[in-house]
C-alpha cells in the first residue's frame, strides 16, 4: 500500500476535525450551563470520578432525555441498560466510531446488527475456544513473568508501560498471527487507534491516528499475502481461509484492527484499574497477596463491576419500544452507561465500595449484553487473572510508588501511567 503523502494526510485529518470544536463547546455548554450530569462527567475534572454524576443520571429517572441532544435518551438503571442491550429492538445501527470520507477507520462488529453481525461473529469465534485459551495461557505466565524480571529488585516502575500494555499487545499478536518482532509498532498504532474511540482532538492527533491505521493497514496486508501462500494456526490464517465465503476481503483488515483495539484497550485498563482499585484499598491487596489463585479471578470480576475500561455504548431503537413506561420513537439513540449501571444500589449491595469478596457482582454489563457481548471477553479475563496471581506471587508488598495519571478519556477509563514498588 503506497502511503499518502504530508499534504494529502493533512487534508484528510481535517475532514476529521471539522465538527471537533462544534461538539466540544456544546459539551462545555452541557456541563457549565446546563450542568447536565453526563455532559459535566465527560468534561474536566469530572472526568477524575464520574460516578457520582452517572448517580444523578439514575436519580433523575431509569430514562430520561438527553438535556442537549435531540433524539438521545440515557440510562444509567441497571435493569433498564441491561434489557437494551439484550433486546432486538434496538441495535447499533451501523454506527461509525470515527473516521469517513477518504480514511474511515472502521470497527466492523461493534457496527454491525444480525445477520451480518451474525455471519462475522461466527468466524472470529474459534480464535476464543477452550482449547486456544489453555494454549494462550501459557504464553500470558511465560509474558507476565518475563516482564516482572526485567523490574530490578526493589526498584519502582510503571505497571502500565512494564506490564498492562505489553500483555495484551503479545497475546493479540499470537492470536493474530503477527510477528513478535512487530510487537513495538503494533503496541504504538494500537494506542493511537484506541485514542480516536474518543474522537479527535486536534490536527496533530487526526494525523496519528491516521499514521497509524495506514501503517496497520500495510502490515495486515503484507501478512494476509504472507498467509495466502503460506497458512499457519492463527486468526488471520482464518480469516483467508475464509475469504470469499463467510468474510468479503475488504473485511479482513477492519476485523483485524477490531481485535487489536478492542482486545488491547480492555486488557490494559482492566488491569491497571485492578491494580489502582487494590493500591487504593490495602486490605483487598492483602486479601490477594494472601491467597493469590482464588482471589485474582474475584478482582477481576469485581473491578469490571466497580471501574469498567469501557464507561458506555450506545444503541439505536430499531422500532418504536416502551420501556418502563418511557417510550422510545424508532431511530433515537439510547446511552448506556454500562459504569453508571454497575453501580446501581438496586443490583448491587454497597456499589460503591470495591469489595473482591462479594457474591453479588456476575450480572455487571462490563462486556455489553446480547448479540454484541464481548466475543474476546473470556481472553481478556484469562489476561488479567493471570498478570494479577502473579504479580501478587512475585510483589506481595507492592504498594504505589508515585500519584498515577489518568487518561484524559471520556468511554475509555484507564490509566497514563501507575507508578508502583515492591521496595521499601
């Protein structure tokens, strides 16, 4: 693939921007004028803890209007989000995550409603089965302690740049089939494709997005030629296999850039924000550290409830639907805030209080619900629970080393950076 040229980059990263500015002061106008709890939520410094405004969203009604945008409804009711998300009456509608026009940076399954979403669905399964998973764990213990060894004794480090980002970057390129050797650009076009689920904000961040998807581009392409002559046990392998039949050949690459971004926001957030969660509450850690192989799985699941990496989704009402008494016209959005939702007092006991004893967390909305529930869910479990039973093995004494950074996000909750010690 011939890459465009700086002019050519630059004309088209403003077609991403053009409506930037526009929808950012009406967000600021939401949050400052309205003081809307969503739009005051995903505006600085609300961003730092959103939940009590996704509270208020829940007090006001289990759906209400949006205070700003025409045909937007939202929830943040557990019961409410939960039945959206599982009903066929509403779908996501072929919505667009963030480009058009020349570049459209597509993510394939998160756009598509049955059948489609059906037909690739189907093909990505078999890349998640029992079988894969035992095999991936292995090269999760081998990854995790290999990043762990590298820490000096004694030393401080950033938890996501030594261990979160790299774990999920070389399980994805196992799974893909991209090559180790690779793994340092993939870590890189990675985070800038998961930046732009937020959208764009500037002319320099359209331009790396871009950079980014041109470079996945060319690497998923040379490697599906590399595959066609030559196949190997691996996803893309899969994918040409099916090539023709089950998947249309320009499905392959967004399917690929899906399993990247998608797979790498989940994993890197889910732990960072287990281990920030354990850091913050020092007798949950001790609670680890004390019997890491049971307790690891019950962080997992109680910090995709308590701090989720993925904070919304959305759908669209494909007819016009009731719901508790709240009618919703065919073709209105509805917001679901899955955070808002996992911490409803209705289906949790205590929600706000991050408690990896509880019993009562399975029925968090973390990975969606219905047809569009997380296919990379049980990989992305598997990850965690391992990087926390080891680094709970290895660093009982682990305690924060330096205050962490939060990304400046808004759907994505996760960490810059999370400074951490297992010394004095």
């Amino acid at each position: 693939m011939e890459r465009p040229g700086l002019i050519t980059q630059l004309g088209m990263a403003r077609s991403f921007i053009k409506d930037v500015y526009v929808a950012r002061a009406k967000t600021e106008y939401g949050a400052r004028v309205l003081r809307a709890p969503v739009a005051r939520a995903i505006t600085w410094p609300g961003r730092l803890d959103p939940y009590p405004y996704f509270d208020q969203v829940r007090d006001q009604a289990p759906l209400s209007p949006s205070p700003r945008e025409p045909n937007v409804h939202l929830s943040a009711t557990h019961d409410v989000c939960k039945h959206i998300l599982k009903s066929r009456e509403f779908g996501v509608g072929g919505r667009t995550i963030v480009g058009k026009d020349e570049v459209e940076f597509s993510m394939s399954l998160l756009e598509m409603d049955p059948p489609e979403h059906t037909r690739l669905r189907r093909v990505a399964a078999p890349a998640f089965t029992p079988r894969r998973l035992t095999a991936y764990g292995t090269t999760i213990e081998k990854t995790v302690h290999e990043r762990l060894d590298a820490v000096p004794p004694g030393a401080s480090f950033d938890l996501i740049r030594q261990l979160a980002g790299p774990l999920p970057i070389r399980i994805i390129s196992e799974l893909i089939g991209v090559p180790e050797a690779d793994d340092g650009l993939f870590l890189r076009w990675g985070t800038a494709l998961g930046s732009a689920l937020e959208g764009v904000h500037s002319l320099r961040h359209a331009q790396q997005v871009l950079s980014a998807k041109l470079g996945l581009d060319a690497m998923f392409e040379r490697l599906v030629q590399e595959r066609r002559a030559d196949p190997r046990d691996d996803m893309l392998s899969m994918l040409v296999a099916e090539e023709g039949g089950a998947v249309r050949p320009e499905e392959i690459l967004p399917l690929c850039t899906l399993l990247l971004v998608a797979g790498f926001e989940t994993t890197v957030n889910l732990i960072g924000n287990a281990v920030l969660a354990l850091m913050r509450n020092p007798d949950q850690w001790e609670l680890l550290a004390g019997d890491p192989a049971t307790y690891a799985p019950r962080v997992v699941e109680e910090t995709l409830r308590y701090d989720p990496p993925i904070q919304f989704t959305d759908r669209v009402a494909l007819q016009d639907s009731t719901i508790g008494g709240y009618d919703v016209p065919a073709g209105d959005r509805v917001l679901c805030i899955l955070a808002g939702a996992n911490r409803d007092p209705a289906r949790f006991a205590r929600p706000n209080f991050f408690d990896i004893t509880r019993t009562d967390n399975s029925d968090h909305l973390a990975f969606s619900g219905g047809v569009h529930y997380c296919v990379g869910a049980p990989l992305a479990r598997l990850e965690a629970e391992v990087a926390l039973q080891v680094l709970a093995e290895r660093m009982p004494t682990l305690h924060f080393a330096a205050k962490p950074k939060r990304r400046n996000s808004v759907t994505i909750r996760g960490l810059r950076s999370l400074p951490v010690t297992a010394g004095a």
